[in-house]
C-alpha cells in the first residue's frame, strides 16, 4: 500500500460522525485526483445512507427517475462478488444509454469501478470511484490501487456498520444554527428560493447550508436529510 493510501486508511479508521465520512470520500478523491468517491448502502431496516461527492442534483435526480430499476452498476454488481470496471457491463439497451448520457450530464465521469461489499444480515454497499480520462489512465490507475481500494472499500463498510450499532442519540450530528434553518425552511415545504429570501442569504449560499447538513446527516438527498433530522427531532415543524 502506498504511503497516502496507508495514511488515509489510518484516517478512515479514525471517523466518528457522518460529517467526517463524508470528509474522507472527498479526502479520497482528492488523493486519488479522480472526479468523485462514493459509498451507497441499504441497512438492517431498509433505510438508505450513502456518503460522496457527486452533486445532489444528480442524487436527486437519479432517485427522481428511480434509475435504481435500470442503472446497469447495481445490476451487474449485485452479480458479482469482485470489482467491476463499469466497461465489463452491459450499457447496450436504450435505457442504459439514456441513463448515462443523463449522468454524464449532471457531472459523473466515463470511468467508472465499483467494489460491491455484502455484510451481516443481508447487508449489500456499494464502494465507487468514477472519474473522467481515457480508458488506459483509468486502467492504470485501477492496476496500481486496486488491492487496496478493496481494504479502503471494507473500512468504509466497517464504520458505516459502526454507525449502525450506535444509538441514535449518540449519534445524532450536530448542525449549525444556519444549517438547521435551511433544512427546517424546507421541511415546511418553502423552496429554495423562498427559504433563501427568509433567510436573507442567496439561493447559493442556502444550498452550501443544505450540502453540509446533508452530509452531515448522512443522507442520500435533500428530502432524504429532512426525514432524517425530523426522526432525530434535530427540528420541528
């Protein structure tokens, strides 16, 4: 294992709140100079979590579309036990272009390696690094780490597990005073433009409040983050 990758791994092992999780999918991102780091699960009692840096434009979007039906990356993982380089799938029907045309849209990258994780009681994440380069770069770089990415894969696992076994309590994160107005302006339905101007701040800056809150809150989207700090009573409306 390189010298950054141990290093990192060693970070990893040391995350306590959601907001250091996300924290280090983008850490990973940026040591591996690739475009995004993603972890995506379904825990125990069917409730999604997931960490990284693609936008939430494009997470809101995705489950908009409810492309979970047709994204050939959960198919094709969810049959298979080892990595998979997004060119081994099968990206030939009508759908499967559509859906990544519309990706490639909203930011994701042409390159895609996904590491498919199964834990106890039926557990089933998904470890995924996407960036945009040339088919040799990426293989390059997927040759060089791939052993280890699969140790990162399982540490990541391993504290999204963590998180889990921890009472919700405890692990309620903790908001700023702005972040929780943002997320509270728009659980009682206002839009992002309505919120911003009851916020005096622009729509901009009301979004930078949402993305923190939400990774804060572990949460997949907007209306994701919003469900989850109304279940930790973090806000009332």
């Amino acid at each position: 294992m390189t010298a950054d990758l141990q290093s990192f791994l060693e970070d990893i092992q040391q995350v306590k709140t959601f907001g250091d999780f996300q924290g280090a999918t983008e850490k990973l991102r940026d040591l591996l100079g690739i475009s995004h780091v993603v972890y995506h699960w379904v825990n125990s009692v069917g409730e999604r979590f997931g960490a990284g840096t693609y936008s939430s434009e494009w997470v809101d979007r995705y489950l908009e579309k409810d492309y979970l039906r047709i994204d050939p990356v959960i198919f094709g993982c969810f049959q298979r036990f080892t990595p998979v380089n997004w060119k081994q799938l099968d990206w030939s029907g009508k759908a499967a272009k559509a859906f990544f045309f519309d990706a490639l849209d909203h930011g994701v990258g042409n390159q895609g390696y996904t590491i498919p994780i199964r834990g106890p009681n039926g557990q089933f994440a998904l470890f995924t690094l996407n960036g945009t380069v040339p088919d040799d770069a990426w293989e390059r770089l997927i040759s060089r780490h791939e052993r280890d990415l699969v140790i990162v894969a399982h540490e990541f696992n391993k504290k999204a597990l963590a998180f889990e076994a921890v009472d919700e309590t405890t692990a309620s994160p903790a908001l700023s005073p702005r972040e929780l107005s943002a997320i509270t302006h728009v659980a009682k339905g206002l839009s992002r433009a309505q919120a911003a101007v009851e916020m005096g701040i622009s729509e901009h800056t009301l979004r930078v409040y949402i993305e923190s809150a939400r990774h804060k809150l572990g949460a997949m989207n907007t209306t994701h983050a919003v469900a989850r700090a109304l279940s930790m009573g973090l806000i009332i409306v």
